[in-house]
C-alpha cells in the first residue's frame, strides 16, 4: 500500500477517534429515512433466567434518539408518512401537512414556521383545570424564555421519554438519558430503579427532584415504573408548555418486542389536570450494531436564548 | 495490508454513510436569533472551537478599529454539516487556537458579536461554505 494511502487512513481513523462520541452517534444513520413511522419489531424477546423480558441494551435504534428522543414528532403523536402526509397516531386521522420533510430549497421561515404547527396538531393533548388553560398557552407562546428544560437544565420524567440504555439487574435497572441538543438542550441524567419490592417514600417526606423516586415491578411481561417526588420544574410532554405540580405521579410501562421497546406514560396530576393523561405510545428500535455502546453525550453549554428577538420557537 | 485495505474500506463507507445525516432540530428557531437576509463578516484569529449542545461554538479574536481585541461567537451547525462543506478534521488538519480565520456569518439581530457561520476562509485561502438549507441541515 502506498504511504500516502495509508496515511490517509490512518488520519481518518484518528479523525474518527477523536471526534466526540456523541456527535458520530446522533448523526449516523445508514438509511435515509422519509418517514418516522414506529419501527415495526423483529427477532425473539430475550429473557431472562425467572422468565421476564430482558430489556438490557441500548435503544437508540439507528442513532435517532442521541439526536433528542425517538420520533420526536412521535412523541407528540404525530407520524410523518410522506413529503405531504402525516398520520395522528391517537386517532389515526391523515393530515395533509406542508412539505416539512423534504429536501426541496424552501426558505427557512417556511420550513420553521411549518414544523412548529405540525408538532402542535396531535390530538393526544392533557386536559386541564380551565383556570390553568391561559397558563398553558401563554408558557407555550413563550418557550423561548419559559421552557424550563431548554437551558441545559434536565428534561425530567416523562419529558426524556425512552431511556437509551438500560440494564437490567436482579433487583434494579439502570437508566440513561444523555444530554441533547435537539428539539430541546437538555442535561444528561440518570436512575437508578429499584425492582425488589419496596414501597415508596411518603410524597411528603421526599425533596422534589428531576427524576423523582422511581419504583419498578413486572406486570405480566410489561415492566412497570411507578415514579413520584417530583420538582414542579419540568414539564411533562416535549412540547405545549405542559407544566406539572410536585405532586404529580407518573407511572410507566415499557414493554419489550424482539428488538421494539414500546412506552408510555400516564401522569395524574389532580392539581392541575382534569383526568389522567396518557402518552401516545412511543416505539424505540435496539440499535442493530453488534457491540453497540452508549456513547458520550456533549456538554451543554446554552447561549443563544438570550440574543433571541422574537417569540418564534420550536 | 489486507487488513489495512479492508479498514480503510470501511472507514469510507462510514464516511459516506455519515454525510447522509438526519435532519438536524434546532432548539430554537434560526430567524429568531439571526437575520437569515444579511450577512457580516470579520477576520481574526481563531480562540477557541467547542464541540458542545445544543450548537457547536467557533469563538474568533478580532481586533476593533483601535486595535482593541474583540471576542465573536459563531454557532455552528451540527459536525455532518461541517463534514458536508469538507471540513472534517481529515480534511482542515485540525483547526487550532491561534489560526487566522475570515467568517462571513448571518448576523444576530441583537447587534451583539455574534452570528450563524455561513462560510470559514482559512490562511491557505481555502473556503469553506456553510448553508442552512430547508431543514436547518
């Protein structure tokens, strides 16, 4: 081999190597995909040894959910189906939407100002007390400053969606989110779940943190998350300015199909909300590569929010 | 060399497959920080390039019309649009405190030294050109 191919080569890999971890993850993608459709499951359910579904591994599919969460749009029950189609998961209705997923030489402030209608029109949305719907419009209308999340600050639970790694261990789990810089800027954070039949905390006794006491128990196949304890800090959808008490309490279920891991969240918040609100439910692909690692998030460092002029937001 | 070759191979395919990137989300709207219809642009020496969320910053030394040294701010879109204009580090050898750099940037509505990089001019006259397309990519 000539040197200067090997060279070539071997400045390559040390580009590779010293490129931030997280930067590789969130920009690979070997398919260029036109829709965001949950992915569909394939291959068997590993279990473990008393029989339960071993949800060990690393969920960020293709490297989507390094990038924020997976299916951001998803999240907020939306599923772009073609350049001009998007599908409203909840309640199956086709929208005809601007062309927000192409690759044509629209200007920015089209393609911007469409994405953010298009993240608003789900129907799955959380019904709350009429004295707090002025709230919930006006912290939407002014994200920009009220988001509390968008700073570097945690996304809290459920904001961060599906963990994207978690292990599983006899008598707890471990769960990672790391920090994003998508739709959101967010920390990285952590739990750490016991599974060993505990009971909570009286909600009084605990300081109101971002990921609140988390208690996990099987039912059935599903696992179940039971989480309470939390600051009144976060708000509890990507999106909508959906703002929570610290009394609210959480409860998840992620259940695992060959390589799909479906979630949702139920929150109950009785100081603020009407009834219980439930998530659409959001599909997390394994990522496919053998030996696939979690690789390390950047900081976050937020500096833009304070030059912003105008009300415009994601 | 067998071995050699097949990394090398490899290593292009990644390459390849990491210029297709998703479309990049912006945690706040462009036009809200920038003016995306004009443009600015300053000489200086590199201070520092950060590879961080939410954007990547290139911080930049110029001097003022006294010869007072100014800082300006340059967020940066994500690493596969950089790889796109062929700036990866393969490519640039690694840009280091101290180069001299020209940016022509989207400048911050609120007048403050700061902008959207939209093209980098190294010393060897090599340019890069940086562009936000339809979805902020």
């Amino acid at each position: 081999m000539p040197l200067s191919r090997y060279c070539r080569i071997m400045a390559v890999a040390a580009a590779l190597c010293f490129l931030p971890a997280a930067v590789l993850a969130q920009e690979f993608s070997p398919i260029k995909r036109n829709n965001n459709a949950p992915p569909k499951p394939s291959g068997p359910t590993p279990r473990i040894a008393d029989g339960h579904p071993d949800l060990t591994g690393v969920w960020n599919g293709l490297g989507d959910n390094l990038l924020g969460v997976p299916n951001q749009i998803a999240n907020n029950g939306l599923s772009i189906e073609s350049e001009s189609v998007t599908r409203d998961l909840h309640s199956g209705a086709l929208i005809a939407t601007f062309p927000r997923n192409t690759t044509r030489p629209l200007n920015n402030e089209q393609s911007e100002r469409a994405a953010t209608l298009l993240r608003r029109v789900g129907s799955n949305k959380p019904i709350y007390k009429p004295e707090y719907w002025e709230m919930v419009k006006n912290l939407d209308h002014n994200s920009n400053e009220e988001d509390p999340s968008n700073n570097c600050m945690p996304a809290g639970i459920p904001r961060a969606g599906i963990p994207s790694y978690i292990g599983q261990f006899p008598n707890y789990f471990i769960f990672i989110y790391p920090g994003q810089g998508g739709l959101i800027a967010t920390q990285t954070m952590y739990r750490m779940i016991p599974a060993d039949g505990r009971k909570h905390t009286p909600l009084q006794d605990l300081d109101g943190t971002y990921t609140g006491e988390g208690i996990a128990h099987w039912e059935g196949d599903t696992l179940v998350v039971d989480t309470w304890g939390f600051t009144s800090n976060t708000w509890f959808d990507q999106l909508g300015g959906y703002f929570h008490s610290e009394n609210m309490h959480v409860t998840e279920r992620f259940h695992r199909d060959g390589n799909t891991l479906t979630w949702t969240a139920t929150v109950e918040d009785p100081d603020v909300l009407l009834e219980p609100w439930t998530t659409t439910p959001r599909v997390a692909l394994l990522n496919p590569r053998p030996g696939a690692m979690l690789p390390e998030s950047q900081p976050c460092s937020e500096r833009d929010l304070s030059h912003i002029v105008t009300k415009e937001h994601h | 060399m067998t071995r050699l070759r097949i990394t090398g191979f490899l290593l292009t395919g990644f390459i390849c497959v990491l210029v297709m990137a998703l479309p990049v989300w912006a945690h706040h709207s462009v036009q809200a920080q920038f003016d995306i219809h004009k443009s600015v642009s300053v000489s200086g020496t590199v201070a520092k390039i950060e590879w961080i969320n939410p954007h990547s910053y290139l911080t930049v030394n110029v001097k003022d019309p006294e010869g007072k040294l100014q800082k300006w701010a340059f967020e940066l879109g994500g690493a596969a649009a950089l790889r796109r204009a062929g700036m990866s580090r393969a490519d640039r050898g690694g840009l280091k405190p101290g180069d001299q750099v020209t940016v022509t940037a989207l400048p911050a509505r609120d007048g403050s030294n700061s902008g959207f990089l939209q093209e980098l001019k190294i010393a060897d006259g090599r340019t890069y050109k940086f562009t936000t397309d339809a979805n902020g990519q």
